[in-house]
C-alpha cells in the first residue's frame, strides 16, 4: 500500500471506499503514524469521540482508520 499525491483533492463527495488497517501485535503505532504524516498524510478527527483507533487521511483527502491489533 503506498500513498501517492493526485492531481487534485478528493473534494466535497465522499469516498468511494474505506481502508481500516489493521496493526498486527508488535507493531509500533506511533511509527507507523510517523510515516504517515512524513508521506503528506494527516490525523483528522471526525467526531468519533474516545475510539481505540485513530483517523488519518491522505495527501488528497481520502479518509482510512489505523486499528489497534487485535488482543
């Protein structure tokens, strides 16, 4: 999966589908968040309140959750 910048922002219309990714046990979420942001991605909160995961969006906009592993 590779995060790659479009010619223009999603826009207003909402996604035509949803990414959840799934960490596996071990895996280091803030690094993984790290990358995301170095990549042009963001944290953006969507009103989803005290959730164990977190929302990020791509350079242009598209919205995909980071869940934490299963226990």
């Amino acid at each position: 999966l590779e995060m790659c910048p479009e010619s223009s922002a999603k826009g207003p219309t909402k996604n035509r589908w949803h990414l959840d990714v799934r960490l596996e046990a071990g895996d280091d979420a803030e690094a993984l968040i790290a990358g995301i942001l170095a990549r042009g991605g963001r944290e953006i909160d969507l009103g989803q309140g005290d959730l164990p995961w977190t929302v990020h969006a791509d350079p242009s906009g598209n919205e995909f959750c980071l869940l934490p592993a299963r226990s």
